[in-house]
C-alpha cells in the first residue's frame, strides 16, 4: 500500500477520475496519464478528508491521522 501526499494539492479535474465511472472502465484523468498501462493495478480512493484540516496547509500536518487540531470530542 501506498499513500501520496502533495504539500500543494492536485486539481480535482487532473488527478480524479470521474467518480460515476465504476470498476477498471474509467477514463485516467490527465494527472494519472503516465500509469496508464498499470490501470488494473491500482485504486484511486476519494473522498476522504479530515473535517479539522480545512484550512490551508493543516492537510499535512493531520494527513492520515485523523488527529482534531482544536481537540473536540
């Protein structure tokens, strides 16, 4: 397994696929382009972000954690 962070994001439009396309019969958007051929040998998940990493930049002070920066129960 293999998780990607980008300190300055990626563009929805480039990096997604479009999320009605189901199963390996997506189109790979632009960003994803060059893994073409290696399709059937990944899954793009999205969707999942930290409700408390919602300004700029505290992504990656949170990323996979789940962590509350203002430790709300």
């Amino acid at each position: 397994m293999a998780f990607l962070g980008f300190g300055f994001g990626v563009t929805q439009e480039t990096w997604y696929p479009d999320a009605s396309q189901k199963g390996f019969h997506y189109d790979v958007p632009l960003g994803l382009r060059p893994l073409t051929r290696h399709k059937n040998d990944f899954t793009v998940i999205q969707g999942c972000s930290n409700k408390f990493s919602n300004e700029a930049h505290w992504g990656s002070t949170f990323w996979l954690t789940g962590a509350n920066r203002y430790s709300v129960p």
